[in-house]
C-alpha cells in the first residue's frame, strides 16, 4: 500500500541512501538510478537556481526504462549568507564547515525535478528549510568526524542520524534537510497522477 496512488514506472535517480530510503518508506515501487554530473556552481548563481540547475540536469540525464516512466532527481545545498556550501572533499575541508556552521543559522534548499516522459514535461519546485547549529565546541566537532557520517554530505553532517546532535533548531520541513521533501515530492506526483 502507498501513501497516494501512483502506478507509472518510478525512477529515482539519486545514489543518496538517505532519499532512496525516504521514497522506499511510502510503499512505492521504485527503480534506482543515479546520474553523474558536473556539480560545479557558476558565478553569480543564487543557492536556489544551483540546485533546480542540478536537478534538472540530472533528470535529463537520466536515461527512463519505459516511455510511460517518471523521473525524480533532487538536489540539496548548504546556505550560508551568499556561499553554497556543498560536500566536503576530505576530513579538514568537513571540520572547516562545521566550524563556520557554528552557532549560526543557514538554509539548506533543495530542488525536486519531477520528468514525465510520456508527456515530455519536467517540473521543478524547491523547498527551503532553515537549520541553526549549536554551539560547537572542539570536542564535539571531532567527535562527529570521528564517526565518518560527514562524508558525501552537503553541509558535512546528517541530521537523520548523529548530526542531530549539533543542531539547535529546524524552521521548515525536516525531510529536505534529510535530502528530499516529502511533502513536496507527493503533490508533485499527485498532479501526475490525476
């Protein structure tokens, strides 16, 4: 049983663990795929344009397995002020974020891309939640680059497990800070659906 009802091919095109088990959890049956992009920013580009840009891209380049497929690909991005704060590249990179996300606020927004194949449309609609860190101490940092969690996330840490423990606070939906709004993904394939 599923949380709507929605019987096209479903391809979620995200090699994330985390958006993979979101969607799992609603009972749909989805196939898996993942896409390699350039994920690059380009000057002057605001937060929300970089990661509609990447969404859409992503599904484009997602190759469907059926004429009658919908595609979802998303992508999710740190905010601080006008910096886009992505993946760290290694173990220093992620403790010099932690260090900067300290005790601030920062967004993190993500862009859902929803491509009906059989209508030759995409879709594009992004949500934006609003994250403050604790404080955090030296001890608490290294701890958490300890556990390895850091890796492959945007932000360098994951709210869903033992980064909850830096945050203070979260303004917004919580499942796009996990890396997918779920709300958000559900009305969209509801105008699908119809």
């Amino acid at each position: 049983m599923t949380i709507i009802k929605f019987n096209r091919p479903f391809i979620l095109a995200t090699a994330s663990e985390a958006r993979r088990k979101l969607v799992s959890d609603l009972g749909f049956s989805v196939i898996f795929d993942s896409v390699d992009i350039d994920e690059r920013t380009v000057p002057d580009e605001t937060i929300n344009d970089y990661v509609r840009r990447l969404a859409k891209e992503k599904a484009d380049a997602c190759v469907p397995s059926s004429l009658d497929a919908v595609i979802v690909a998303v992508d999710t991005a740190i905010g601080l002020g006008k910096t886009i704060i992505g993946k760290p590249r290694d173990e220093k990179h992620a403790k010099e974020i932690l260090e900067l996300l300290s005790g601030r606020t920062h967004e993190v927004v993500s862009a859902i891309a929803v491509r009906d194949v059989k209508e030759a449309t995409i879709e594009i609609e992004s949500t934006r939640t609003e994250i403050r860190c604790d404080d955090l101490s030296d001890v608490a940092i290294n701890w958490y680059l300890a556990t390895g969690e850091w890796k492959g996330r945007a932000g360098a840490y994951a709210i869903q497990g033992k980064g909850a423990a830096l945050v203070k606070e979260v303004q917004g939906c919580f499942t796009n800070v996990i890396g997918l709004s779920i709300p958000t993904l559900l009305r969209m394939l509801r105008k699908i659906s119809i």
